[in-house]
C-alpha cells in the first residue's frame, strides 16, 4: 500500500533540516515583507512567496527528497523488495504534504502579523483582502504548484541538486513574471499561480496593485475565469509530470 511507502518517507527525513526548513523559509517571508512593505504587507506577504520562497522551498525539499539515496547511488533501495513506481509516488505524495504545511503556516503568519499592524499599530493597508480571499489565495496557490514537485524530483535524480535548483528556480521566475501576463498563461505551468493571484488578491506579479494605470496592468487580468482554467491546467500538468517522473524514476532503477 503507498500508505507505508508514504510513512518510510516521512520517518526517513524526520530528522533531517526539511521540517526547519519548511517552518523558517514561511516565517522569514512573512518577517521580511511586514518590515520592508508595511502598508502593502497583506498582499506583499503572498507575492513575495509565490515569486520566490515557495518555488525556493519546493526545490531545496525536492532536493532533500532524493540527495540521500542519490548520495548511496540508490543502493538502499535497490536492496529492498519495493515497488521502484510506489517510491516515486511516496515521494511525491510527501512533497505535497510538506509544501502544503509551508503554505499553511504562511497564511497563519500573514492574517496573523496583518490583524497586529492594523488593529495594534494602527497601519492601513492599501490593499487588504478578505480572510476569504487569503484562504482561497493559499489553497489555489498549494494546488497550482503542485506540479514543481514531480518537476524537481525529476531534475534533481538526473542533473542534481545544483543544477535543479537553479533551473527551477529561474524558469519559474520567467515565466510567472512574464508569462503569466500573456493569454496563453495555461500552457506555462510556472505561470498559473501568479495569474491566478490577480483576480483573487487583486496584485499583479510585480506587486503591484492591480488596477489601471499601475505597468502591467490589463482589465483581462482581472478575470477570474483564471481561475477554473488555472486550476485545469495545472492538474493536467502535475499528473502529466507525475507520470513522466514515474516512467523515468522506474527506468533508471532498473539500470542500476
């Protein structure tokens, strides 16, 4: 059952920097955009994560998910009579669980640290989503990058950590900052979960406000039919990617 493949990854790596890791890289962003954006920290709080801390967390665990056995050249589990295609969807399958908690924490910290600024420090913010808002931004946000996971773990098992890291790190910046403005956003998994932020936190993925006269701006943006085509295409990219990572991974055990 991929129930005890998913419980020896998560005692494998109980130990390891990745439970800090998905705990720290929340709370620095929450810290950095409350001290550096202050009035604009109820959706800074956000954009800054999605353009880069969460892509950063996804890769480093990513990276954490297969560097040991990469390391042992996969013989630990070469050794054992297991299902080389139920390793890769525990891994998978743990990586979600791991970038869902990040997410989890992060909108805990952001409402959290936005209801002190506004009610304690008296600050108001030029932009101030509905708790609504902010929790429907979290869930698009865990389901839309869903699709880096099996991405990572591909790269990292055939390049390394290294050179994943940076290729992931800079095609998602790409393609979010750019791309994501263009209607044909969909086709550019890196792309979805940026676009989909405008309607709903209504901030482009520069930061800045979504509205007219702001660069960037476009009233197409603002359409929230994004979000169900998001949401399509990203599935339709996690299981696609999901599957080829799984070919891949269960090809390259067999070499070994």
């Amino acid at each position: 059952m991929i129930g005890q493949y998913l419980k020896a990854e998560a005692l494998k790596h109980k130990h390891t920097s990745m439970l800090k890791l998905l705990i720290l890289m929340p709370v620095v962003c929450a810290m950095l955009a409350a001290v550096l954006t202050h009035v604009f920290f109820a959706v800074d709080g956000y954009n800054w994560w999605y353009m880069g801390m969460y892509p950063g967390l996804i890769a480093l665990s990513c990276g954490m998910l297969v560097g040991k056995e990469k390391k042992m050249k996969n013989r630990a589990i070469l050794a054992l009579p297991c299902d080389m295609g139920r390793i890769w969807d525990a891994k998978v399958l743990y990586g979600i669980l791991v970038s869902g908690a990040a997410m989890v924490l992060l909108m805990i910290l952001v409402i959290g640290i936005a209801f002190l600024l506004e009610h304690v420090l008296n600050v108001t913010f030029i932009i101030r989503p509905s708790l609504f808002s902010q929790l429907e931004a979290g869930v698009l946000l865990w389901l839309s990058f869903g699709w880096q996971i099996p991405w990572c773990l591909l790269l990292a098992q055939r390049f390394g950590r290294t050179v994943m890291l940076l290729l992931h790190v800079i095609l998602c910046n790409v393609m979010a900052i750019f791309l994501s403005l263009s209607p044909i956003y969909m086709l550019f998994p890196g792309a979805i979960g940026a676009r989909m932020m405008c309607p709903v936190l209504s901030i482009l993925p520069n930061g800045l406000p979504a509205q007219s006269g702001e660069m960037t701006f476009a009233p197409r943006l603002m359409d929230s039919s994004s979000i169900p085509i998001g949401m399509v295409a990203s599935v339709i990219w996690f299981l696609l990617l999901w599957g080829v990572g799984r070919i891949d991974y269960e090809r390259r055990m067999k070499r070994v």
